[in-house]
C-alpha cells in the first residue's frame, strides 16, 4: 500500500518520497523518480537512521539547499535531515501529544513545514472533540517551538480554536 506520498518538481524531475505499508516487517519510507511524471524509477527503499523509525505520514521539503524530512509514526512528529535523496540521518523529535488540556493532547497527524520569514511547522492535531491546525514556528528547523495565533510560545493549557 502506497501512502502519504511528498511531491518535488527540481532538477527537470518528479521527485516522490512515499510511505510503503506492504512490507511484512512494519513500514518504509521509498524514493523514486520520474521525467514526466508517468514512468517512474524502480523504488529504492530509504534509510531512516533512528532505530524507532516507523514512517505514516510524512512531508518532504528543500529548504536552503537541505533536504528535510518531516515524519509522523502514529505517535509523535520527528525531524530528519536528508543526507541525500534516500538517506535520512535523524535530528530529533519535534512533538509528541501533549497534557490534558492543549489542543494537541489526544494525537497529532500530517505536518509541512515552510519557510518564510522564519522556518514555521504546520501540524493536524486533535483534544479528542475537535481537529486543529497547529504551528511551531523558529530560526531553524531545529530549534521550532509551538506558537499561540498572537505569535506568543504556547502554554500546554491553551486552546488554539475558542
């Protein structure tokens, strides 16, 4: 089963990175390529240097000429930085679901992240009775806290939406 895939146009080429779930041993993370979009590479089954790493849902971006990997496990977001295409070393866990009371108590989801002003995490979340948007926003991909709408850092006991 092919899931979650992240889609990159550069280089005059389709770049895919998905989430492979046929495997009997648990999930992969796979690259492949393609020059027009409808005949691909063979995959090649990336290396996600963390002995816990069990992909979901993910999303890939190059930001300042680096490779970062964004990785939900049905657990907790985790950062990873691209060596190359298809080798991932891990960085840290970003966030995993929080205390009672904060709007990410109960799960977390897909996440993107960007880069404006300032490197920003967009994150699906949930407190078991709504689903939320939520963002982690910092100078560097490392360094990103969870942030209030008024750009103040987040308290575990705020509610993102009133």
């Amino acid at each position: 089963m092919v899931i979650s895939q992240a889609v990159l146009y550069f280089d005059s080429k389709y770049h895919i990175w998905y989430v492979n779930s046929d495997n009997k041993q648990g999930r992969e993370l796979c690259y492949s390529n393609s020059i027009d979009g409808i005949k691909w590479t063979d995959h090649i089954i990336c290396t996600l240097k963390h002995k816990n790493a069990n992909p979901w849902h993910i999303d890939i971006n190059i930001i300042d000429n680096q490779i970062w990997l964004i990785c939900y496990d049905l657990n907790n977001l985790h950062l990873y930085r691209g060596i190359n295409y298809t080798k991932f070393e891990y960085v840290k866990e970003l966030l995993r679901p929080s205390v009672i009371g904060s709007f990410y108590h109960c799960g977390l989801y897909r996440s993107i992240l960007i880069k404006d002003e300032e490197y920003k995490l967009y994150f699906s979340a949930d407190d078991s009775f709504k689903t939320y948007i939520g963002i982690m926003s910092g100078k560097s991909p490392e360094e990103l806290s969870v942030i209030s709408p008024n750009n103040k850092k987040h308290s575990s006991i705020w509610n993102l939406v009133k």
